[in-house]
C-alpha cells in the first residue's frame, strides 16, 4: 500500500510540473491524489480492529462504587 502511494504521488506531481501553473481543485492530478488519499486512510481506520481485536475492557474493584444497579421487575 505505501509503494502503491508514494507511485501516485510521484505520478501525480511529474502531471502537476508538466501542467504548470493552470491548475484548480477540478484537475484529475489533485482528484487522483485526494481519493488515494482517502483510501489509505480508510485502510489506516479499518486496520484498527486488528489492533483491539484482542482488547477487553473490564472493571476491576468492587461494582457496587462503580455502578449504579438498576432492579427490573418481571
């Protein structure tokens, strides 16, 4: 992935020198860039259930001074 990004870039900016000074936010170089963008940091945010696949949150110590117990009647 960080090949892949680094080959867009590097694509993107030999586009962006080529073009000169006649670019806008619509230009396909700057779209490429923000999409690929995007994607990786979809990615970055997905890997995270890798991370904390693992993790459990639990409460230690007594429940009574951390919860408030609520009774249900049935």
């Amino acid at each position: 992935m960080f090949w892949w990004l680094v080959g867009v870039v590097i694509y993107c900016l030999v586009g962006l020198i080529k073009e000169g000074d006649d670019m806008n936010h619509d230009d396909p170089y700057v779209v490429i860039i923000e999409w690929n963008l995007a994607l990786v940091g979809m990615t970055w945010l997905l890997t995270f259930v890798l991370d904390w696949k693992d993790v459990y949150l639990t409460l230690i110590g007594p429940i009574e001074g951390t919860v408030k117990m609520i009774e249900v009647d049935e």
